[in-house]
C-alpha cells in the first residue's frame, strides 16, 4: 500500500472526544463502517466482548463509552481493523483478536507507512506481521539466506516463511519450493504404517498443506505440486541432494536430530535460502537430548549469512488464550 492509501485511511476517519468519556469514530465512507462494523454489528460485538467496553453503532458513527485507556484502545483497534479492511476486503475473527493485541497498538498504526516493507502480498491475502519479533522475521526471511527460528506454536513461524517463499516463487526468484518434516518423531519409520509412501507421510505434513492453501487457491496449489514447483517430502528424503533456486522449510525441527538439521543446512545451492523452525518445548524424540536445533543456534548464530530469531509467548497471533497457555509453562519450566 502507498504512501497515499495511508494518508486516505487517516482521512477517511475521524475521531470526536466528548467530555462525559465517549469517543465517535466517524467514517466518511458507509462501504467502510459495514466493512468495520461486520454483517449485524457482529465484528464490534466481538471487539466489545474482548475489551469489554461499550461500543454502539449509529449512523456513519462508531460510539465508545469508557475511560481514556479503553478508548484510545478501541480507536487504534479500528484504525487498524480498517487498514484490514481496505487490504483484504473483509474482517476476520483472528483480525479482530490482532486488533486489540498490545503490540500491534504499541507500533502507531498513525505511522504505519514505515510498515510496508514487512507486508506479504500473496494471491488469497496480505499477510502483515503482528509484531516486532515477526517483523525482524520477515526481513531476515528477505535477506538472509538461512534462518533458524524457535519459538511456541501460534508465532507464525511456518506461515510466514511459507509466505514469502510462495511470492518468491510466483515472482519467479525461485524455482521451487521444498517443504520438509521429521516424518516420525523417533527416527522416521515409515515402513509399519499402512498406505503406499504418500499416505505414509501426509498425515505428518498436512500443517504444510494447510498453510499454503491458505495463501492460494487449492486447484494452483495442487498444479505445482504435481509438476514439481512446490515438493512437500519428509525430512529422510532430503539426503543426498543440492537445492539449486530453491525455498526449502524445515518445520519442527525440535525433533530433528543434530545429524538430520546438518544433512539439511548442508543441501544449500545456488540462489538458494534455507529456514529451519521449532520449538524447543516440545520435543518428542525418546532422547530430548538428540534435538539439533539449539545446538544449530548456537553454533551458526555468529555467520553473517545466518539469521537467528527467537519467538517468544508475546509473538503469538492465535487465540490470546494461547499466549497465556504459553507463558504458563514457560514460567512452571523455570521454576521446577
């Protein structure tokens, strides 16, 4: 979006303080409020209930009653649920939870120009980090050709990459996709289970399917799978080869082995970017010991080459339930 859009997104608000503590938000255009505002009131229901504060809708106006916190809270939700709006052109639930989250009102959405760099166009979306950990994310995605990531589930690690490799691809820097897990956490045994080998293996990578076909349509997704522009394969299947022009994802690499995280840094070719993801807290090798992805932080964080982020409770975009689930055991780990 340019400069521009921005500045009409600043315009097309405005933003009235009485002195009994109610706030109107008036929208100069009415496709924008039903945008905001959802089918029967339902998105500002929503935003009611998560910031318990009365809102009401009359008119090209959005009414607020509450003190100066909740309502410079409930001004900067809109500003941002409208910016939402005007990219995707519609409002979903997990919007609406991002809206109200503490770090994306922290970043000034009034300044939000300098945050155009950080967004993924993709065929279905634009993908836009949620916080200043997804942000450096990104831009390491951009411009680093391996990246190791860690950090709990919900932070974006998978998504985001898969993102920007997708654009990747379709703006033909890349040739191919690869997409790649531990298929079975002890040690890859595929022989036992039932199905010939992509049977064997699907159930293990579906989080991968369901990310691409969240950034484009199923019928385009499945073409470049079947001539080979998008490979999803586990892990054991990487040995031996050299990714030339290629975007290849290692994901749950907490249950790789510190030989199996090697093996795959080690495909790297030409013209190529490698990104390896976990979270450390959930390891499920019989050894927790064998997990090669701390080990890889530690020994590749000083390479230039090599970027190196860690997530945290803070930079999870799923539920707010799932932050704090998060930061619950994370707490009860240091404590025992």
């Amino acid at each position: 979006m340019s400069n521009t859009a921005y500045k009409k997104l600043n315009s097309e608000l405005k933003f009235v303080y009485s002195e009994n503590d109610t706030l109107s938000i008036i929208f100069q255009s009415n496709e924008m409020l039903l945008g905001v505002v959802g089918e029967f009131n339902n998105n500002i229901k929503e935003l009611e209930k998560i910031t318990d504060t009365k809102i009401y809708s009359r008119g090209n106006s959005i009414l607020v009653k509450g003190n100066e916190k909740k309502n410079e809270l409930i001004k900067n939700a809109v500003k941002f649920l409208t910016e939402q709006f005007k990219i995707n052109r519609t409002i979903e639930k997990k919007d609406i939870l991002s809206s109200v989250n503490k770090f994306m009102i922290d970043q000034k959405i009034n300044n939000s120009e300098r945050n155009i760099e950080y967004i993924i166009k993709t065929p279905k979306k634009s993908v836009i980090p949620r916080s200043e950990k997804q942000k450096k994310y990104v831009r390491s995605l951009k411009q680093s050709e391996v990246i190791i990531s860690a950090g709990p589930a919900g932070t974006g690690k998978t998504f985001l990459a898969v993102a920007v490799a997708l654009t990747m691809l379709l703006e033909k820097k890349i040739e191919r996709i690869i997409l790649s897990r531990p298929a079975v956490e002890a040690g890859e045994r595929l022989g036992f289970l039932p199905g010939d080998m992509r049977e064997k293996v699907d159930p293990y990578l579906r989080p991968l399917y369901d990310s691409l076909y969240d950034l484009l349509d199923y019928e385009k997704i499945q073409k470049k799978i079947e001539v080979g522009d998008i490979e999803i394969a586990p892990l054991a299947f990487m040995r031996g080869r050299t990714l030339k022009n290629s975007f290849a994802i290692l994901d749950e690499a907490q249950n790789a082995t510190d030989t199996q995280i090697k093996m795959f840094l080690t495909r790297i070719g030409e013209n190529s970017k490698i990104v390896i993801n976990g979270d450390p807290t959930q390891i499920d090798l019989p050894n927790k010991s064998l997990s090669g992805l701390n080990r890889s932080k530690k020994l590749l964080g000083h390479l230039k080459e090599i970027s190196i982020v860690d997530f945290d409770h803070k930079d999870v975009v799923r539920h707010p339930l799932v932050s704090k689930i998060v930061k619950a055991y994370s707490d009860n780990n240091r404590d025992e």
